[in-house]
C-alpha cells in the first residue's frame, strides 16, 4: 500500500493544536461547508464530524466516521451504527482526540484487511458452481457467491445483509437458529445439513446440501462459511433410481445380474420365487449352482456362445433346470454390459413360458379337434375378406361344387353365381355390408364345376380385428338343392289336393243341392200341410249343410271357414224361404273375425236353422210381427265361442222343449256332438244360447 499518510478530515470543528497530527496523518480541514461541496474530495481514511454537519458527508464517502456532539446528542448519534465512534465535546481534549483516531485508524485497517480476506474468498467461491456464502455472528449474509443466481435467481447483493435463515424452510429453520444462537461454538466443529430446502427467487423450495464450519482464526473474520450444493438433481436421479428398483421389484419376468465370473450380484423377487432362493442365499454363488440350461439342440447351444461372445446378446427360449430339479421352459435375453474399466456384466431377463406352453398345446389340440371337425361336415364352413372374395373354405365344397378348395380361394363369390342372378345377391350382400351385421338363411345359386346349379343357404357374421376394423365375413353353406326338390314337389302335391279337396266340398254342395230339389219336386206332389212342412224343414237342412261345403270351396283355407260370413248367408238363405212372414230375421256379426272348422260349422248352422225355424213357428202366433236375432261372438277372457239365438215373441212354450218333433231334439244332440253347453230361457221373448270352445281345446285330454 505505500507510505501515504492516513487522510483525515475535520469538519466544522475549530480548536488549535491540530499541527501535532500533521506529522503523522495528512489533515484536511472545513470549519463551515455551507456553500461548499464535498463531493469531489478523495476518500479519506477518517472523517472528524461536528454531529449537527452529518448530512453534508456525501454517501459515497460516508465511511469511517468519528461523530462530535453534544452530552444531549451521545444518544441520538450512538443509533447511527455506520458510525466508527462518537465522542462528547465535554470529553474532548488534543490527547482524547488523538486516542480515538488512532483507535479508529486501527478499526479501519483491520476493516481493510477483513474487504481483502473477503476478496481472497469471493475469488475463490466464484470458481465454483456451488454456492459460497458468510454470514455474521448473528447470521446476517456478509458475502455470497455468484452462482446464487443461477440456483435460487438472485442477485448477491438482493441477499446481502438478509438473514440466512429466512430463506429456510419453516420447518427446518429451528434446526439451524439452534447452531448459530450456540455462544460457544468450537471453532474447529463443522456442520452438516444433508438436505435444506432454500426459497428461490419465484418462490419455489429448492433442496440443499449444506456444510460449514467457523471461519479459521487466520481469516481474521468472525462468523461462518457455508456452501449449499443444488440436489435437485441428485433427488430426483435417486428417485428415479428407486422407482426402477420398485418396477423391477414388481415385474413377473426373473432378473439376475452376474459379474464377469458368473456370480450372482443381483436377484429380484420373480427370480426368487421361480427358482425358489433368496438374494441373500444366492448372491456371491456362481450362477450354475442357481441353474442349468438345457438346449433344444446343439446347433441352439452354439448359436448361443457365438452371439454372447460376438454380439454380447442373445434371446431364446430354452429350458433352465433349477436346484430342485424341476424343468423350466423360459424365454430368455442374455445381456453382456461393457464399462469403460474393462468389466464386464451380465443381465438375465427370464420369462416362465410353462404355462404358455400349456395354453399352446391346448390350443393347437382344440385347433386341430375345429378342423377335423370343420373338414369332416357337409355343409361348406367358409371366410371371405371385405371384397367378397374367399380367404377360406372347407374341403366339404369338392362334394357340392366340384372344385377344390384350392379352386375356389381367392376368387369372389360372384364368379361362382348365374349371371341372371348376380345383380340381385351383389345388392343383397353390399346391404349387408354397408350394415355390417348378420345375415342367416339366405338362399342363392351355385353354378357347380360341369355347370348345373344347386341351391345354397348361407350364414354368416361380421369378422373384425383386434382394432374393431371389419376385415369380412365368415360363416357355413348348406346344400338344400334337394331339399327344395322336394319343398316343389310336395307343393304341386298340396296344390293338387287342394284342387280335388275343393272339387269334392264343390260335388258335395251340388248333391245337396240335388237332393234339396228331388225333396222339392216330391214335395209337389203332397197335399197334406205336416208332411209339406216336414220336406221343407229337410230342404232347410241340407242348405244349411250345402252353404258350408260352398263357403269351404270358395275359402283359401280348405279345413275351416270364417263363420260370420257363413253366418250372414244362412240368415239370408232363411229370411227368404219366409218371405211371407211379418218377422224381420237379423244376424249381428262380430267385428272380429271367427274360425271354425267343418266339424264344428256344420252342426252351428243345422242348430242356427232348427232354433230360427222354432221362432217362426212358436213365436208370433196369429201372423204377428217381431224379429228374431242371431249373435256369434268370442269372449275375451275365456275363449269360449256363444251362439245367441232369440226374439221379441211371446216367449217359449213348455211344450217346444218336450216334443218329441224332429227339431229340439236335434239341436240337443248337434250341441252334444261339439261339447256345447245349451240354455234357454224367456226374457221378453225365447233365448237360446250355445255356449263352445274350439276344437283344439275339445280335443286336449283331461287331467287325472
């Protein structure tokens, strides 16, 4: 530093003997700098102030102050902590001054001395990524290193003068105030944090790695040093580290690591249970005590050694037999791992495949058992792709078609189709596509390999891959060619009896008829009325029985006619044998319409006749006017069919039931012959009312 004289400013203070300090010190002196400015002076060593001139010192050389004041100013101006020292004007002599700049003087070397060791350490913390920092007895920052910045975003001098632990975590800031509140503190003790966490500029918490110690008596500082090693890094390379160990702590597949000789120096759980050890028994023996492989053949042996050696991997399947002699079929990779040393290791993945294995040869068995059974039907099994052409189709089509199945693959349905037909299935097939769905029983036509045609009916389903795509269809073909030959013939033959079924209820009705004149021209030739009258009930009858035999020939259904049809022929066919009468004759049909079959119409109509016949005879004596109805209708809820004969007359005589005439008896037996119950009874008038099921439900057998 040279041999320059101390520089020492006195202002506004006035008293002699100031000469004596010349010889040591170069004395400057401003009784009044009112008007003057200081600004532009050199920066003194020391400042001598008056206490009421504080404020004309100029910031940037307000360093080194010893204050003058006043007895009633010592307190004020002992507040101003930047002050080197304060002392009284009633204390102030040449001697006491002279103390107190030499003791001040001291002050400030020791000072400089303290800004070149902090320079000397500044220099250093700068050379490295770590960062470096000082703090005070009381923890206050007196230095920090640069690359705070690029680990927590601030600037040095935004944390100089900071207290250190309000950058700490709350709740591992009392861990730290406890060392720096330890009054004695053993300068030769070091610290260590092994994990702080720091808040950042943004306000994140960064984890740390601290150490520090005293600062050696050398240094001539007081306080501590400390650097904080960013392991954010490390953190998260560790917790990496721990999550691979868990995954491959929990993946089924066995990992064994070896060294160099084939010992074992590392096991993970899979690989204990399946070669039922532990890590502890096992690692440090060689890895033959653990197992050995077997080959599939020498060829797989020797392709092994060439690729571990050459390529420092292979993948296989083999069979390992571990120490218990159990045979383990395994997929297995063999990783050899170079280091940069020169050492080597090697990585085990194995797979137990057992039970693959197994699965495998279920499943080429169940294949195998599919196939001869698809090859051994009749019907065609077959595949076709989204165009409609055959990916597959099962030998069976040698004996429909004529072809091989090799003939047939990859060739589109429609080459093998009639060309008359072809438009019509290709619009049906491409329906079927653009749905995508199932399709069953459909019929078309197969031109064979001599070129006659059967008729197929196909089935199938959409096919789709494991992306949900449609790939085609699949499905069976069934040759009913024959079947349909006889589906014809037996049609013709239905047909014909149909025809001569209709010929006969045709013949039938045409001999009642006939035997209904012959009885009209007997008749002609009768004069007794009772006789007269008995012809025209018999004539009645056999109309009734005709109209049945021609509603049957004109109806499409030949064992059954719709009754209320029937019905409205018969009233009419009676109202007009009585045109003379004064009573009105009237079926009331049911809207719905009613079956019956010729066992049970014929004997509802021979009873409509007898009943209707009764009412003209016993209902309107003396030439009265009336009407007689006639309902046919089905209940709901039983089932049962009624038949409702009645009138508006004078009611039903005793007698009609008791006659031993042709008629009531008639209607009795008829009402038998179809399981009827009969009722009659007088309700302004005669009610008749046949109440019947159905044939089948005549005919079910009884319970016991």
């Amino acid at each position: 530093m040279g041999t320059s004289k101390p520089i020492l400013y006195f202002v506004g203070l006035s008293f002699g003997n100031l000469e004596q300090l010349n010889e040591y010190y170069e004395v400057s002196h401003f009784p009044s700098p009112e008007g003057q400015s200081l600004s532009n002076l050199p920066k003194p060593t020391l400042w001598v102030v008056a206490y009421k001139l504080l404020d004309y010192i100029p910031d940037h050389l307000s360093q080194n102050i010893v204050v003058v004041c006043d007895k009633h100013q010592e307190e004020e101006a002992l507040s101003h902590t930047y002050l080197t020292d304060v002392i009284c004007r009633e204390n102030l002599s040449i001697k006491r001054l002279w103390f107190i700049i030499e003791k001040a003087i001291k002050q400030v070397s020791r000072a400089q001395k303290h800004l070149e060791e902090k320079d000397w350490l500044s220099m250093i913390a700068q050379s490295t990524t770590d960062i470096v920092f000082i703090l005070s007895p009381s923890g206050a920052i007196l230095y920090i290193s640069p690359s705070v910045t690029n680990i927590l975003g601030y600037l040095p001098e935004e944390l100089t003068e900071k207290l250190a632990w309000d950058f700490i975590h709350p709740r591992e800031r009392s861990e730290v105030c406890e060392i720096f509140n330890r009054k004695e503190w053993d300068k030769t003790r070091s610290v260590y944090f092994p994990e702080l966490h720091c808040r950042s500029k943004t306000g994140e918490w960064i984890p740390m790695e601290a150490f520090g110690g005293r600062l050696s008596a050398q240094t001539q500082l007081d306080g501590l040093i400390f650097s904080l090693r960013d392991v954010t890094t490390q953190k998260q390379t560790q917790k990496q580290l721990t999550y691979t160990e868990h995954i491959i702590s929990q993946i089924k597949e066995a990992i064994i690591g070896t060294n160099a000789r084939d010992e074992i120096t590392y096991m993970n759980p899979a690989a204990e249970t399946l070669y039922c050890t532990t890590s502890k028994e096992a690692i440090g023996k060689s890895l033959s005590e653990l197992l050995t492989m077997h080959w599939f053949d020498p060829e797989q042996e020797q392709k092994f050694e060439r690729d571990t050696q050459s390529l420092g991997y292979w993948q296989g399947e083999t069979i390992h037999v571990g120490s218990t002699g159990e045979h383990i079929y395994v997929d297995m990779s063999h990783n050899t791992v170079s280091y940069t040393d020169g050492s080597l290791e090697k990585l085990l993945v194995i797979r137990d495949i057992r039970e693959s294995k197994s699965k495998d040869f279920q499943l080429s068995v169940s294949e195998l058992r599919f196939r001869n059974l698809v090859e051994s039907i009749s019907d065609l099994v077959w595949s076709t792709n989204t165009e409609s052409v055959f990916t597959y189709i099962s030998p069976a089509v040698e004996q429909v078609l004529g072809y091989s199945p090799d003939e047939i693959i990859g060739k589109p349905t429609w080459l093998l189709m009639p060309l008359v037909n072809v438009d019509q299935n290709m619009a049906y097939f491409q329906e079927v596509k653009s749905r995508r769905g199932s399709f069953s029983f459909y019929q078309l036509q197969f031109l064979t390999k001599d070129g006659s045609t059967v008729v197929l009916e196909m089935s199938g389903t959409p096919l789709f891959n494991f992306k949900n795509e449609w790939i085609g269809y699949q499905g069976i073909m069934q040759d009913i060619t024959q079947r349909i030959n006889s589906e014809n013939q037996l049609n013709r033959n239905l047909r014909e009896k149909e025809t001569l079924i209709k010929e006969i209820h045709h013949r039938v009705k045409n001999n009642m008829q006939i035997i209904s004149s012959l009885l009209f021209l007997q008749a002609q030739k009768i004069q007794d009325k009772a006789i007269l009258e008995l012809y025209a009930d018999s004539q009645r009858r056999i109309k009734a029985m005709a109209l049945v035999h021609e509603k049957l020939y004109q109806s499409p259904d030949l064992s059954r006619i719709e009754f209320n049809s029937y019905l409205q022929s018969l009233v009419s066919m009676l109202a007009s044998s009585h045109r003379s009468s004064h009573v009105e004759l009237m079926a009331i049909a049911s809207e719905t319409l009613l079956y019956l079959d010729i066992e049970t119409a014929i004997p509802c109509g021979l009873i409509i006749n007898e009943l209707v016949l009764n009412c003209y005879k016993y209902a309107f004596p003396d030439g009265r006017d009336g009407k007689i109805y006639v309902t046919f209708h089905q209940d709901e809820k039983t089932g049962l069919y009624q038949l409702k004969v009645y009138d508006n007359g004078i009611g039903l005589p005793e007698f009609v039931m008791e006659t031993s005439t042709l008629g009531m008896p008639l209607v009795k037996g008829l009402a038998g012959q179809i399981n009827a119950t009969f009722e009659t009874y007088n309700d302004n008038g005669a009610v008749f009312v046949i109440t019947f099921s159905d044939k089948t439900s005549r005919e079910m057998p009884s319970k016991a």
